[in-house]
C-alpha cells in the first residue's frame, strides 16, 4: 500500500514538474519571439531613416529608389502582423502600425531638407518612445501568473476547452464525432 501511495504521489509530482517546465519553456519562447520580433521592427525602422537621409529626399526620385523604399516598407509590415501575433497589447502594436505608416506615407519629395530634419527628429523621438513600451511588455512576460498555470492546466479539463469553442463549431464537431440517427418527424393530428 505504502508503495502505490509513493507510486501516485510520484507520478503527480512528475505531472505537476512537468506542467511547469513546460509553462517556462512556452514563456521562454514567446520573450524570445518578442525580442526577435522588436529587434527586427527597430531595425527596419532604422533602415528607412537611413534610407531616406541617404536619399536626400526634398528633390524627385527615381523609380527604382521608389521601389527599394516600397521593399523596406513591406518588410517592416510582415514584421508588424509577427508583432500582433507576439505582442499582448494592442494599443502599443496599434501605434507601431502607425509610426510605421507615418513614416511611409509621409511626402518626403516634397520636404527640404529642414522638414526632413525636423520630422525625422520628431520620429527618433516617437521610435525611443515605443521602445520603451516595448521593453516593458517583454518584462511583462517575464513574470509567470497565476492565469499561465490554469492555462497548462486547462488541457486536462473537457468543459473548459467546451465552454471556449463558439457554439456552432462545439454542435458541428459534435455531430462529427457522434453520429446520431435523425428524428422522425411526429405526425401532427389533423384538426376537424
């Protein structure tokens, strides 16, 4: 008896170790997917200022330096939507989204070189300001809640994974899983 009793409390122990590793191990990939993530965004943002000081914009451009700002811009959005995936807070992936289309949409042909200063300026400014939020969601990860262990506690439980599906998809794999005969239609008596 006293062996079994060891036997139980092992595997639950080993469950409960288990569940925890595992919970630092997800909370350990999602920080490095953020670094990764805010890294790659800075990093492109730096590249457009550059690109736009190397350019000298305040005069035409050409197509091909047209088509070379487009490309820095796209890969910046596909970093953007890595972001949203990532990223808890929507306001601050919000304002990414939109120092990012700033920074695009902005008519630099048209500015001197004054303007140009002036706004890239402002941007730096907007840039360290997001960083800064930035740091602090990363630092928001770090801490491991209450709400992560329920999390890796909830597979165990089928009412909980129920009571997240969206109704119709619930009755519809429902109806997959179980195949039910259909119902005869009851007769309705005829009224005199």
């Amino acid at each position: 008896m006293y062996e079994l009793m060891i036997l139980i409390i092992g595997a639950l122990g080993g469950f409960g170790l288990h569940t925890i590793t595992m919970m630092f191990s997800f909370k350990q990939r999602t920080i490095d997917n953020k670094i990764k993530v805010f890294d790659s965004l800075i990093r492109s943002w730096v590249n457009m200022r550059n690109f736009i000081i190397a350019q000298n914009m305040g005069k035409p451009i050409s197509q091909k330096v047209r088509d070379k700002f487009d490309e820095i811009y796209g890969n910046s959005q596909q970093l953007i939507g890595e972001s949203i995936l990532v990223c808890e807070d929507e306001s601050l992936t919000r304002d990414i989204n939109d120092l990012n289309e700033s920074i695009y949409r902005n008519n630099w042909e048209s500015l001197d070189s004054n303007e140009i200063n002036e706004t890239l300026n402002q941007f730096k400014i907007d840039v360290l300001t997001l960083v800064v939020r930035m740091r602090k969601d990363i630092k928001n990860n770090n801490r491991l809640e209450w709400k992560d262990l329920t999390f890796g506690i909830s597979g165990l439980c089928p009412k909980r994974i129920k009571n997240k599906i969206p109704n119709n998809l619930w009755h519809n794999l429902k109806s997959k899983l179980y195949w039910k005969r259909p119902k005869k239609e009851k007769k309705i008596p005829e009224r005199d």
